[in-house]
C-alpha cells in the first residue's frame, strides 16, 4: 500500500493519466497551461475527458494535510492501522496510458503548475517546518490498462482532542482493481450534486 500526505487546495483533486491527457489536449489544440480555467470556460472537454477516464475529479474536499493510502497489489483494501471507514463510493473508472503513471493531483497544481506537467514534471511535494513532506501532488506507477477504483473515507479511531476541536484525524483510501465487466459512468460517479467528497463530521 502507497502512503503519502496530500495537501488539497483550490477545492479538489483528481486522479490523471498523464500521458492520455497531454495527448487529449494536444488533439484539441490547447495551448493554455492553467488547466483549471480552461475547464471551466470548456466544460465539454471536461466532461468529456472525465468520461473518458483520462481524468477523475472529487470536489469539493477539505483543504489541508490529508493521508492518502492506495492500494494497488492486494485483492481487497484493508483499513490503515488506527482508522475506521466511515463512507465508501465504488466503481470509478480511470484508464491508464502507456507511460504507466498517474498522478494524484491538487486543482491548484493543475492550475498553476500546468507547465510542468507539460514537461513531464508531475509529482509536487513540500515540507513543513517539523520535516514533514507534503503533497500537491503524487505519482505512482500503474500498468497501462483499464482500472474500477474505490474512494474510501476513513477517520482515526482515536482522535486527540486537537483533532476533534479543529474537525481533523481523516484520510483518504483508494482501492483500484481491473473486473471483467468495467462500468464507465465517471460523468454520475464525479457529480458532486449527487456525492459529497469532503471529510468532515457533517458528512458522517
């Protein structure tokens, strides 16, 4: 299981096939660089790479320092030590380029640091003043192919109280495995008029 810190900002993140999605853009002859922005004045583009399972996108999410735990070798996702499952949506559809690399990206990386996307540069990290590294945002590798994944919502079993005043102590899971039949209805799955992403106590 691959264990980071992600550090959302700009209201989400979303999972890219970073190959298939520069292609994609070079198809529709996008010279911009701040993703986000270009979305959102070509929603169609949007959703159609969302269909597509180039790009999957979860918002709103909470901002700030989040665990991230994904698991990509076993035969079904267990919980992380010291944390308990308290929402789970299932059957995402992403497709994978033959690069072999997704990356798990910040809206604001994708909006300021399209540039080094371009280039190849994906993953993004940062330390705090204790040391500790920081993601906005994270590659890891996956075999070309089409992949279902899981996001799963997961909440400390003990909270300090620091964490229970400030509403903190949560982690994302995700689970990707390759099922024979693949559903692909990523345009409904990544409706946020439909879901709610955030890890906070209101969505318990």
């Amino acid at each position: 299981m691959i264990e980071k810190t992600i550090f959302p900002d700009d209201y989400g993140i979303a999972f890219l096939s970073v190959d298939l999605f520069m292609e994609e853009i070079k198809k529709k002859k996008c010279k911009a660089r701040k993703f986000i922005s270009y979305f959102n004045k070509h929603m169609d583009i949007y959703f159609e790479l969302i269909d597509k399972g180039i790009i999957v996108p979860f918002h709103p999410v909470n901002a700030g320092d989040v665990p991230i735990f994904i698991e990509t070798e076993s035969q079904n996702f267990v919980c992380p030590q010291g944390y308990q499952k308290i929402f789970q949506y299932d059957d995402f559809y992403l497709k994978v380029g033959p690069q072999g690399i997704v990356t798990l990206a910040s809206f604001g990386h994708l909006e300021y640091y399209g540039k080094n996307i371009a280039g190849g540069e994906t993953k993004r990290s940062y330390f705090d003043l204790e040391g500790n590294e920081s993601f906005s945002a994270i590659d890891f590798p996956l075999a070309q192919g089409e992949y279902q994944f899981s996001l799963i919502a997961l909440k400390k079993i003990d909270r300090t109280e620091y964490e229970i005043k400030y509403d903190m102590g949560y982690a994302y899971g995700f689970y990707f495995s390759q099922p024979r039949d693949m559903i692909k209805d990523n345009l409904e799955k990544c409706d946020d008029d439909h879901y709610d992403f955030r890890l906070m106590s209101s969505n318990q």
